[in-house]
C-alpha cells in the first residue's frame, strides 16, 4: 500500500488526539476515571510471545465496556524481537535469521485471532511492537525487515492494517529506509518512540513529512511517566495519534 493514501477511504476509523499505554489493562474504575484526563485513545497490548505483562482484565466484555465509555482502542502485539534487542528481556524472544518469514507470517495470524477473540474487527490495525534493537549490522536488522513485511502482508491479507512500534533510531528509522530503498509489504502505520517532550507527529527526523501521513503517525513522546486522575494513577507512556485505531463489533 502507499505510505500517502487516507486509511480512512480503506474502511479504517481514525482517532486524532492524545493516547496513552499502561502494560497492564487497567480497571474499568480507573478507565471511567481518566474520561477526566486529556486522552481519549489507549493503547492494549493483545498478546505476543515477548509480552511481559500479564492481563488479567483484558476480555471481549473490557474492550466493549471501555468502548462503551468513549476510549478509541490501539492493539498492540509484542511478538518475536531482533536478535539484537537492547532489553534482556526482548533477547528472550529473537525472530529466526533462517525463518523470518515463515515466524512473521505465523505470528499475524495469531494476532488476528486475539484481535477477534476480543471483538476487534477487520480494517482494525494491530501495531508491531519490536523494541530497541542494534540496526548497525545485517544479522540485527535484516531478520526485523523481513519478519515485518511477511507479518504486514498477512494481516493485510486479513483485513487487518499492519501498524509498527519501534524506536525513531531502531526500527522507525529501518522501516523508513526500507520505504526509500523501495521495498514493498511495509507497515501502514508508524508508530516512533521518541521522548522528547514534544507531542509534535512531524517534526521527526527519521521521518520525512511527506510519506507516512495521512492518518499513519504516532509519536510516543514521554515515557514511564506516573499520572493520577479523580484518585485512580497510572504508569503510562504517553502519545500524539492520528492514526487508525480499532473497530470494536
């Protein structure tokens, strides 16, 4: 697909606003709680093998109610991550050099299964999360690029947009220059952590300004950042989204 065309005339619903992630569902009290805070989107992480948070609420009753209640949902999946990870706990979970694509089909399946399960329906994105990774060398990078596009070309198969979370150095910037080398089967959507207090969705120098638009960004520009509404806090990361967020049946 085109980085410039409006995921809005494929079927998607976009949300344009502030967002932010927990890593654990919160409860429905502290979700009704924050319809006080500035966000109106958050961000769920659906399952994936290197997920590390255990999610107790997140059911197809929690994704109604909380719908219900106004909050425009991002799925997040945490699957296989670089053989390079930054995190010790990413490391865990490396994609296979020799099975890439097989791994990143595979994984897309899985995610469309837990997109369904928990009543997300088709022309829905689900945002690949692939954390920090060493991108200087061919055995760290090259696995991510194509365990990426084989996972987009199956969701889109699907009917699902392929969306992708990673750092502005690590993966954004990968992906970007995989656009400008002319790859094809990439991400719809751009998700770049980049915490740099500003909220701004271009104004990103891993991005040009006139690809990945409209409707294709998010910045996640503060992270670990503690908040506290009507009595209820929250850990959370927080972001700029104008981007498709899920459709909830």
């Amino acid at each position: 697909m085109s980085t410039t065309l409006d995921p809005e005339l494929l079927g998607a619903h976009v949300f344009r606003g502030m967002g932010f992630e927990a890593c654990t569902a919160p409860s429905l009290a502290t979700m009704d709680a924050w319809r006080d805070s500035p966000y109106r989107a958050v961000g769920i992480y659906i399952g994936g093998r290197a997920r590390s948070c255990a999610q107790p609420r997140l059911t197809r009753s929690w994704v109604r109610e909380v719908t219900d209640m106004g909050w425009d949902l991002l799925p997040i999946w945490v699957g296989s991550q670089s053989p390079c990870a930054s995190g010790a706990h990413q490391r865990k979970f490396p994609i296979s050099a020799a099975h890439a694509d097989s791994q990143g089909a595979t994984e897309a399946q899985q995610a469309v299964r837990a997109a369904s399960a928990l009543g997300i329906l088709r022309n829905s994105p689900v945002y690949l999360d692939m954390e920090s990774y060493d991108t200087r060398t061919a055995r760290c990078a090259d696995p991510v690029l194509d365990f990426t596009q084989s996972w987009s070309r199956t969701m889109r198969a699907r009917g699902y947009f392929p969306g992708f979370y990673s750092s502005s150095e690590a993966g954004i910037r990968q992906i970007e220059t995989a656009r400008e080398d002319g790859y094809l089967d990439l991400p719809d959507v751009l998700w770049f952590a980049r915490w740099n207090e500003s909220s701004s969705l271009f104004d990103e120098p891993a991005l040009p300004e006139d690809v990945w638009e409209p409707h294709r960004r998010i910045h996640q520009y503060v992270g670990d950042t503690q908040e506290s509404y009507d009595g209820y806090s929250l850990s959370i990361d927080r972001d700029e989204v104008d981007a498709p967020v899920a459709i909830v049946g």
